[in-house]
C-alpha cells in the first residue's frame, strides 16, 4: 500500500542546517571526520535546487543559487544542458565522466558558506557592529585550522580526492 503522505518535509529549516553542519565542520580537527560533513554538505548543496521547497527555505535556496551559479549553471562537457547539472545535484548517484561533478572551488565555497552560516546563527553581534563582524568572520574563516588545511596546496592535496568524493556522494 502506498502511503498518502507524500515526501516527508524537513522540521528543520535549511539555513539553520546549513548553520549546523558549518558549527560541526569547523570544531573538529579531523580530516576523516570532515568527509562525513563533506557528504551532507553536498546533499544541503544540491536541495537548493529543489522545486518543491518550503516557502521559508527559498531565500536561502536563491542565495545558494547565486553562489553556486558559476559551477552549476557552467555548460557541461560537449555542451551539455546547465539544467543537466542542477538535476545531477539533486540525484544521489556519484557522478561518472560526463556528468556533473562538483568542483574543488564549489567545495571550499560550501565550506565557506557554512561557516559564514554559523556565525550568523550562533554568534549575535550588536547592532552597530555587525559590518565589522561580518570582517572579523571572514579574517577568523581564513585563520581556522580547517580553512588553511583545504585552502593549501600542499594540505589539500592529501585530503582533496576524498573530501571531493563525499561532496559529490551527497
């Protein structure tokens, strides 16, 4: 028997995830760890394009869409649809030459987006100080030891091919 319910909806809205996951990232140490945070950054990543989400979650959706525009929109191999690579977000599969496949810069920007997310969440700033806040945020994203470890060359490389396979996986 086929349920009448329909899709479950998230309790939780996106930006508070994304807020969550951006806490979660940042407060550990480990690389082998990230890679399970890569994963559901990913998933969170690819529901930006969902058609169907909740009227308080599209703000955030449209936001993502504008950061992400340049990587997902990007005509494809041989020309490919963009539309092809927003719906290869969406699906679960790990994409296969060809396809859609999120790059190193989407990555960081994801990273990047998800601290931004929790600071903005967890840390109030008084009024009159927010615009130095919001530098101060991104003087701290630059000093973390996560941000320097996928931002160098060196560091990233060791980490790159795993954290960009959990990224895709989501």
């Amino acid at each position: 028997m086929k349920s009448s319910m329909g899709k479950p909806k998230p309790l939780v809205r996106r930006g508070l995830c994304e807020a969550a996951l951006g806490h979660r990232l940042f407060a550990t140490r480990d690389p082998d760890g990230w890679k399970a945070h890569f994963e559901v950054l990913g998933t969170l990543c690819a529901e930006a394009w969902l058609d169907d989400l909740p009227e308080e979650d599209r703000a955030w959706a449209a936001a993502h869409h504008e950061r992400f525009r340049e990587w997902v929109d990007a005509p494809g191999p041989n020309g490919a649809d963009p539309r092809s690579g927003a719906s290869a977000l969406q699906s679960g599969q790990v994409p296969v030459s060809g396809e859609f496949a999120p790059s190193w810069p989407m990555l960081l920007g994801a990273v990047e987006s998800a601290f931004f997310a929790s600071v903005r969440v967890f840390e109030v700033a008084p009024a009159g100080e927010r615009e130095r806040a919001a530098a101060d945020a991104t003087s701290r994203l630059h000093r973390t030891y996560h941000w320097r470890t996928l931002s160098s060359d060196a560091a990233a490389e060791q980490h790159r091919p795993e954290a960009l396979r959990a990224f895709q996986r989501g």
